[in-house]
C-alpha cells in the first residue's frame, strides 16, 4: 500500500467487475485491494446508436451496476465498483473480435501502416451516504500507429492465436508490440484499464465520497 | 519463433550486451534466442560534450564493441552483438539516477505537470563477410508528459526505494505509472528496448547482412 490514498481504503470492499486478467494485473501493481465479481451484463448495446465514446461509458456502466445491484441483493458490503469498457476504433467504426483468421489478416491489415484508436470507458460505482448511489466516469483515448507491416508478418502473427480474441486483432503487451510504431496517450489504456482510474479513486477519497 | 526473420536466425550466435533484465525481457517476449554478455565499458563518456541523441549513440555503440572485441578474442562466434543505452532528459539536460533520497524528489518535482524525453540508442554490431565488422545505430525518442502529482504520493514512492536506482527517478512499469498522464512514442523504449530494434535486424536479414 504505497499511496497515501490507499491507506484510507484498507477496509473498503473494492470490486473489479470484470474477469480480465491485464485489468487485474494494473489494478494489483499499484497495490490496490480488492476482489473481482465479473460482470453478467450481457454486451447487447446497439453500437450504431452510440459514438464509441459514448458506448464504452454506457456499457462500463451497465457492467457495473449489474455487479452493484446483484451483490447488494446478496447482502454483501460495497464501497466500490470499477467497471470498464475498451474499444478499438479504426476510421470511426468499432473493431469487434475477429470472426476467423481470414478476418483477423483483413483487420490487420486496415490498420497496417495508420493510426488507431483505443478508448476505454470507466464507471466508478459507490453508495450514497443517505442512500442510493453515485456514478463516476471517465474516459482514456490512446492513438496507435502501426508500422507497415509485411503480410507474411501479420500470418505468422495470426498462426499464434494472439490475435483471435483480441478487439483489433492484435495484444499490445505481446507479439502485437512489434507492429506498432508508436502510440500517444496512456499506454495501460491500451492494455485495458487506464491509470488515471487512480487519480479518480484518489479524488473521492479525498473528498470522503468514498 | 514467430516471425520469419527469426527463423534465419535460429543457427546465430545474438548477444545482448546488457545486464537489464527488462531489455532481455522484451528481446525475449518477441521469441528471439540470444545470450546475455554484459558490457564492461565504463560510461565515462563526457555527457556536457554530447547532445543526449549522440551521447546514447556513442554509448550503445562503445558498450557493443568492448563486447563483440572481447568475445572475439576469447575465439567465440558471434553473429550479432545488440548494445542499447537509454537516457532521460528534462530542458536538454540528462538525468542521472538520483544520488539520495532527496535528489530523488527534488528530480520528481521538476517533472511534475512536464514533459521529458526517453532517448535510447541502439548498436547492432555484426562481422563483415570479408573482414572487421558493421554498425548499424538507431536512435528511438519517446515523450512522457507527468501529471501533476503531489508531494505527499512522490514522498511515498521515494519510500519504496523504486527510483533509487532509475535515471529520472522512477519506472514507467511499475509504481512510476502512477505519475503518467501519457506518452507520445515507443513504451517499450522508455522501458528500455524500443520496438524498432526488431525491425531493424529483419532489415540486415531480409539484405542478407547477417
């Protein structure tokens, strides 16, 4: 527990509400506590009705009210939900996972020599004093530039499995760093959970909202 | 061994000629085989003569040659020698590991709400098919913009002993992250290895130079 603002937080229940093991590592680095209950909300927004901005809001805090709401009815204590939602956006449109290999080297190759972007959208969930709760959001946007890449690299990349469950097709922290050039904004934004979700925990602290 | 490159290189003898463990992490993650040679050339070089981008230059290329020359006078193989050296400078001047605890700080307040740079330079040192070897040096720069972070956190940051041994003061990997608003450029070069150095050695394959 490194940071002043952690010390206040040493018996509050903090629930991560997603099962990603890069959102638990992030979290976990910088000595936070807390337990992690994966959302059930089922990922169903329409995302020709949302700017990508606003979807990964809406769906970070869809995922983490569902937590908050289910956890309270079990009877379990809460002082804090962190949900988040990532995106990849190439050209205004929202990447998904790729369908199948062929999809896979059809994304790669889109992004192939251009700039991309990842949003991730944050919902900090905690009670109210009197009752009720409050929600607090932010939102990271990180440019990525991809090298020109050679097709023979994006297959051999592909033949791996990385990219198969991947939005975009491609894992920063892995094999998928050597096609990128560079990138401009927070880079734990990319890999999923953004820092400045710190300085946002540290704020309500120190406000005694939570 | 994913990349194509790579498997030209299964049978070469690759040396890194550094003793941090995050360069050989990332050489590592990339699938590439090598060993680890240390240099022993002492960083002596005068910095006050030497802009930061020629000072790693001449660094990486100094700490590359003590290793390819002694290695070759012990009669060993060598194929490819990597030497890297990072620097980070604030306002055109480098910046040291900090010499105590208070050097630390007072480092860290001057990035605080800044920008500063994380040069590294890179040396690839192979034997010419004739005689006497090749250098090829390339030079990566990547921006790290500091939030504005108070006294209070740098102070317990300072108390894990995590910048005591850093240039600049602190790890973008692990707790540093904390104090990072975003970086405009490579991250694995401000960690220590820049991504591009994969690029560069697939270049000297593909043209048959190692």
């Amino acid at each position: 527990m490194v940071f002043p603002f952690l010390h206040k937080l040493k018996d509050k229940r903090i629930v991560l509400a997603s099962s990603s093991p890069r959102r638990k590592e992030i979290l976990s680095n910088l000595g936070l506590n807390f337990d992690v209950v994966p959302s059930k909300f089922p990922e169903t927004l329409d995302k020709s009705k949302y700017s990508p901005l606003n979807y990964v809001i809406a769906n970070a805090t869809e995922k983490g009210l569902e937590v908050y709401k289910r956890l309270l009815e079990e009877g379990q204590k809460i002082d804090l939900i962190i949900a988040a939602d990532t995106v990849v956006v190439f050209d205004g449109e929202i990447l998904e996972k790729p369908k199948d290999e062929k999809d896979a080297l059809n994304v790669l190759q889109k992004l192939n020599g251009n700039s991309h972007y990842v949003y991730t959208g944050i919902a900090l969930i905690y009670p109210k004093i009197e009752s009720g709760y409050s929600i607090s959001t932010l939102i990271e946007n990180t440019e990525v530039v991809f090298r020109k890449n050679s097709e023979e690299d994006f297959l051999a990349y592909i033949d791996t499995g990385e990219p198969m469950d991947k939005a975009g097709s491609y894992g920063i922290q892995a094999l998928g760093s050597f096609f990128i050039e560079k990138i401009n904004g927070c880079y734990y934004n990319v890999v999923g959970l953004p820092t400045s979700v710190f300085k946002r925990i540290e704020q309500l602290v120190k406000n005694n909202e939570i």
